[in-house]
C-alpha cells in the first residue's frame, strides 16, 4: 500500500517550473569535470565499509542533540578550538575536497577532534540524474561512517530533490535518532516548498526520528519528531527577519 503523500504536480512540471532555463548538457558537462578532478571512485574508502541491503553505508543513529555552537567545514579546518558540530550547510565546493585521495584522510582526522559533525550536506537536485544524486548520498554516508568508526560522533544530513529520490535519500539509515535537515531556500518559491513539504513527510513515514535538527529558514514542521532549529547566520546577517517573515507568510497563504 503506498501511503505516500500526492503531489500536486508531476516532476516533469516540477522540473520545468524549477528552472526553465536549465540545460542538462552543460549540467553533465560541469558534473563530469567535477567527478574527473576529485576522483568519483573510491576503492580504498568503500572496501571495508558496512553496507545496508541497497549497497548504501550505515550511520549509527546517535540519540541526542548538539549541545556545542555549530561551525562550518570551511572554517573547521584551521580551527584552534575543537568545542563545535561541523555542519556542512554551505555551497559543495567548499567541501568538495574531503572526496579528493589528497585530502580525506588529513580531514577525517580533522572531524574527529570535534564534539561532534553532521554528515556532508552534497546536493541532491531535481536537475541531476539519479545516480548523481545517489553517488552524492554515497559519499555522504561514508564519510559519516569513517568518523565513526574513528570515535566521532555523527548526525546523518538528509536531503531529498523530486518524489523519485525518497525511494534512496534515507537508505542507510535507522528509524529513530536525531537527523539534520536545511531549509536554504526552500523558501524562494511555491514549488520548493512544495517539495520541501513531501520530503518531510516521507521523512516522517521513513525514519520517524526522535529529534530533526532544522538549520536555515524557520518553518513549522507537521511532525511528532522534536524541532530543533538553528539559523544559517551568514544569511541572517544580510537579511531583515520582517522580510522572512513576511514571504513564508504570503507563500503559506498559497497552499
């Protein structure tokens, strides 16, 4: 029975609404630049890694919440101070580098010096292919995985882009725990609310965690779990809160 929420759009409406404009040759083109220089396989990381029955890593679920200020990967690396949780909620091309043979292991070691970290935050995008996105869910999952394997401690990211992407965005994971949304822009218009929307749900339905860590925009979810909502602060420091107030509203009244 699939009890899933309906969509008041088909993806291929969704896609179009999204960006009109978007060409997916350039897209794949900029995509198999990125994977050539950063080196898409991983033999040395995936061969020993604990895998769920979609071939996809665990995370142990972790039954608490960050009790540290948060920073981001960015700034952790030259970091004197180890009293934070590495997010990863900033554009992928500040955190690419941790998927480089060059960097990883040095970064890892990073990550465990910390209180704890949230997995990387790669993007899950409805303009990219599925196994795009399920590559970028991958690498998610394992650096989460080799951090705890070293001792750290870890909340999973979850992310999601259409409906087809809730049939892998949670693989790997348990029901129960803490897990880590962002809300960076979902706000920009009806559709990626919309979407954002029938994610949670799923979320819910899938998971059902104890806690959902919320960083970014502040939207009230329709869920049991506890919230917990952090503000993305380089936004919040060019933005009027008023005005953030005064779009949710006027998009809220839309649905």
């Amino acid at each position: 029975m699939n009890d899933r929420q309906p969509s008041l759009f088909s993806e291929a409406e969704l896609a179009k609404m999204i960006s009109p404009t978007f060409s997916r040759k350039k897209n794949q083109a900029e995509w198999n630049l990125r994977v050539n220089r950063l080196g898409a396989v991983r033999a040395d990381l995936s061969k020993d890694l604990h895998l769920s029955e979609e071939g996809c890593p665990t995370i142990q679920p972790y039954f608490g919440v960050p009790e540290y200020p948060l920073i981001n990967f960015k700034e952790a690396l030259s970091a004197n101070c180890y009293d934070y949780w590495v997010h990863w909620f900033i554009d992928d091309v500040f955190f690419e580098q941790i998927w480089n043979p060059k960097y990883t292991e040095r970064d890892i070691e990073i990550l465990c010096k910390f209180r704890g970290m949230f997995t990387p935050d790669f993007t899950l995008d409805p303009r990219l292919s599925q196994w795009q996105e399920q590559f970028n869910i991958f690498r998610s999952r394992t650096v989460g995985q080799l951090v705890q394997r070293r001792g750290g401690v870890v909340i999973p990211t979850v992310g999601w882009s259409f409906r087809r992407s809730f049939d892998y965005c949670f693989c790997g994971l348990s029901e129960g725990g803490t897990v880590a949304i962002s809300t960076n822009g979902v706000l920009n218009n009806l559709v990626s609310l919309r979407l954002f929307m029938e994610g949670v749900f799923e979320l819910e339905r899938q998971l059902r965690p104890e806690v959902i860590f919320i960083y970014g925009d502040k939207i009230e979810l329709r869920t049991k779990a506890r919230q917990i909502w952090h503000p993305n602060t380089q936004i919040a420091r060019l933005r009027n809160q008023s005005d953030q107030k005064k779009v949710l509203n006027e998009i809220l009244s839309l649905l």
